[in-house]
C-alpha cells in the first residue's frame, strides 16, 4: 500500500509538471558519502556515485519544487587498522525517487527538503574471504524512504552545486531475533551524505 501512494503521487507530481507554464531539467552527477546507523562501523567510510536526472518547477517567485529520478550507491565500510586488519563492506544499490521543495534564500542560495522513496537494485555484504556465503546472508528491505534536507547553490545560468543529507525513516534491514552477527547492533538505517553537479539541459 505504502508503495502504491509513493508511486501515485510520483506520478501526480510529474504530471503536473508537465502541464506547467515553466520548468527546467537536466543531469546530476555527483559523489555519496555513507554509513548505516544500526551497526558497530560508525563514519562515513563507503563513497557512492549519484547519477541521474531531475525536473524542477517554481511554485511561487522564492519557492520551488523538484523531482529527481537517481542511481543511489549506498552500505557501509569498516575502517581497518594495523590492530584490526578484518573487512566489512555493505554495497546497497538503489534507485531513488526523490520529491522536494525549496526555498530561494538569495538568487544564488537555495534551502530545499523532503522525501526520498527507493527501491533496492542490489544488497551484498563481503569480508577478507569474499562475499558472504548465502548461509550468512541477511535480505534487505526492497523498499527504503529517506527524509532529506539540503542546499543548492547556483554557480551560473546552467550549474548548481548541490549538498544534502538523508536518513532512512524506515529500516532497511530488522535485527535478526536470534543470533545476529557480533557487529549487528539494532535495526539498520541508511544515513547519505550527497555532494553533486547538477546541469541544466533545456527550460520550458
């Protein structure tokens, strides 16, 4: 059910952009920095590419919405040292949907929030030996919603630079009941940190 109303209004938001007097599109490359609340790896030691393309429309003179359609690399990444050599990485690959509104601070400065359904491509874990053998294996959530905020700055007519965090309102993955693995310490969330360019192809 809960997918369904995300899909419904993915698509009313689109719709309704369409129909719009003006709006403007382009291309997002940029760079993830992650981590997942819930294990004992804190930091944000797993980088990620963000890759996509978004449309956004004015709402008013000093807001305007957007919606972005994005390849998401997301997990986590165990720090290691000369004391502790051992490997740890979670490689989370996501599409992700997000629907945000923002505010003109100034004619370059932008302060934007909102909600980030995503839906998991992929979720594999790996240590020194390999990827974890199926026996070991934990499924993830197929489905994640994040909340974001964040701030665009605009560099020129055609680029933006754009910074935001997101965190997962819903877990990605439930501790197991019984025997989880000695790092797994309560329901785990993604937490992203995006840094990204974003061009702007064509305005209508």
């Amino acid at each position: 059910m809960t997918k369904r109303i995300f899909i419904f209004l993915i698509l009313f938001f689109v719709v309704n952009i369409i129909v719009a007097q003006r709006f403007d599109g382009g291309a997002i490359v940029g760079f993830n920095a992650t981590q997942v609340e819930g294990d004992s790896y804190r930091g944000f030691h797993k980088p990620g590419i963000a890759a996509g393309f978004y449309v956004e429309t004015d709402l008013a003179p000093a807001v305007f919405a957007g919606f972005e359609i994005k390849f998401m690399q997301k997990g986590a990444r165990k720090k290691t040292t000369e004391n502790d050599p051992t490997k740890y990485i979670m490689r989370l690959n996501y599409i992700d949907l997000p629907l945000y509104a923002a505010f003109r601070a100034n004619e370059r400065m932008s302060i934007l929030g909102g909600l980030s359904p995503g839906f998991l491509l992929s979720g594999k874990e790996f240590n020194e030996y390999g990827e974890f053998p199926p026996e070991d294996q934990n499924k993830f959530s197929p489905f994640d919603l994040q909340a974001l905020i964040g701030f665009q700055f605009k560099m020129s007519d055609n680029w933006k630079t754009d910074l935001r965090l997101a965190y997962s309102l819903i877990p990605v993955r439930d501790k197991p009941p019984v025997e989880p693995p000695y790092y797994w310490l309560r329901n785990q969330f993604n937490f992203v940190a995006t840094l990204a360019l974003y061009y702007q192809i064509g305005r209508r």
